[in-house]
C-alpha cells in the first residue's frame, strides 16, 4: 500500500501541479489514506468510498483468503468472489464483464495486494486527517459493509459521510449518477472555500 502511494504522489508531482483532490474505491481509499499518512502535502482533499479503516471480519479470515488464491486460478476465483461484490439490482451485463476483469489480473500481484490489505489497520491515520474528507458507501456494499464507512467518517474530523443507494461495494459504477452527483456537490465546495481563502487557485 505504501509503494502504491509513493507511486501515486510522483503521479500527482508531475502532472497534477503538485497537490491534487484525492479519490479512492475500495483498496484505492486504503492507498489514498497512505497517501496522506506519507504524503500530506499532496493532498487537498479525500473521497474515501467503500473503504475502511479497519476490517476485523476481513482481518480474521485472511488464511482462509490466502489459501483460496492460492488453490484456484483467476478465473476461478473471479466466478467465486465477483458476484457478492455487487448490489443485487446490478446488471447482469457490469457483473460479467467484472467477473472478465478479475479473471485477466495477475495472480502473484493480487496476491500480494490482498496479503497486505485486509489486515491494514488505518483508525489512528484516519484521525489525523486535516483535509476536507468526503466518505461514500453503496448501501448494498457486504465486502465494506456502511457501518464501517460510519465508522471511518466517525474518526476523521470534519467528514462528511454519504450512502449510495441501489449499489454495492464499486459504487460508482452501480449508481454513477448519485456517486458522481455526491463527488461533484463535495468538489465544489472544497473548491469554493479555497477561492474564498486564497482568491485564486494560482494563490496555492
């Protein structure tokens, strides 16, 4: 998670200007609050979907995860796990091209990424936060279920919490029009508050 940050704060240094909203969906909340823990000076706010601080449930059943990944292929593992990642109203059609997508990954990195992230524990980095934090949540979401994202948004000061209805754990892609509508309404007044405060945003 810490490599997947430092790489995402070269990214922001060289083409985003030096400082950047930061969004991140499921692991991507994971890596964008490491992102604040080793790289606070680039980040000008935090979208924190279907994500957590802490998992105790995904934590406990990291062996039998593990061993899972390692007595199956991807695409095995892609008709076993993809389905229960969606809402129950998804289409048909955004279930199976998920279940294409996980299939297509590499193995020994999924491995690796899923070693290291269920048993993350991110409450003391989440009450650190000094930005603005926006925290969503599909409300069919049972890989993250909403009460940990109540929880989250509970820990960092300030965060404004939002549950996505008719959508699982990828939101965005489930509801994209209440997603994006809560993103948008959240963007425009972080950058509203930094016009007032700075004048312009070429003041930063």
């Amino acid at each position: 998670m810490a490599r997947f940050a430092a790489d995402t704060a070269a990214v922001i240094q060289t083409v985003g200007g030096g400082q950047a909203h930061v969004c991140g969906l499921s692991m991507g909340g994971i890596v964008a609050l490491h992102l604040w823990r080793d790289h606070p000076q680039v980040v000008l706010s935090l979208v924190l979907a279907d994500t957590w601080a802490w998992h105790p449930v995904a934590a406990a059943g990291q062996g039998a995860r593990l061993a899972a990944i390692d007595a199956n292929d991807m695409a095995s593992l892609a008709r076993m796990r993809m389905p229960a990642v969606y809402g129950p109203g998804a289409a048909p059609s955004l279930v199976l091209r998920g279940v294409e997508t996980f299939a297509s990954l590499d193995k020994s990195v999924y491995r690796a990424a899923t070693a290291e992230l269920w048993s993350v524990e991110m409450r003391g980095v989440a009450a650190s936060v000094t930005v603005p934090t926006l925290v969503l949540v599909g409300d069919h979401d049972s890989i993250a279920p909403p009460h940990l994202s109540h929880e989250l948004a509970a820990l960092i000061p300030g965060a404004q919490l939002v549950v996505v209805p008719d959508a699982g754990h990828l939101s965005n892609e489930e509801n994209p029009a209440a997603f994006n509508l809560a993103l948008r309404t959240f963007l425009e007044r972080v950058e509203g508050g930094m016009r007032r405060m700075y004048g312009t945003h070429g003041d930063r």
